[in-house]
C-alpha cells in the first residue's frame, strides 16, 4: 500500500490548535446528544481520534475506521 499524505502527517496532525479546537467544540456538541453507556457507534474517517476518543467513555463502544494507517497507527496509540 503506498503512503498517502494524511499517512506522512499522522505525527503531527494533534499538535495544530485549530484542529484541536475543532475537534473540541464538534465533540462538545455530540455531547448533547442523550449518549449514554449501552450506546455502540461507529467513527468513519476518524483520523487521530480527536472527536471519536473524546467521547468514546459514554458510549459501550466505538469502532474507527480512515482509510489512512497512519492515522490509525496514532488513533490506536491514544485509545
């Protein structure tokens, strides 16, 4: 499988502030949803995890999914 652009900037993609803030404010507003602890979903395109980890603790389970290991290879690191 060939390295695509996403693979090359999975390290770093966490450290930019607009990503991070976001990721926080879409996760804030899923939040309101009536999550709760029997609840499955599924993240396609979840990259790094930003949105899906934040809340993945009120849900039974989160499976992630991006066509990128790379990013995966970070997402699976921080879940």
């Amino acid at each position: 499988m060939t390295e695509n652009r996403f693979d090359t900037a999975a390290t770093d993609w966490d450290k930019e502030n607009m990503r991070i803030e976001l990721a926080r404010a879409i996760s804030s507003q899923i939040a309101l949803l009536s999550l709760h602890d029997d609840m499955r979903a599924m993240e396609y395109g979840c990259g790094t995890g930003l949105v899906g980890l934040a809340l993945a603790n009120r849900l039974a389970s989160l499976v992630a999914a991006d066509s990128s290991p790379g990013m995966l290879e970070i997402y699976c690191e921080l879940a």
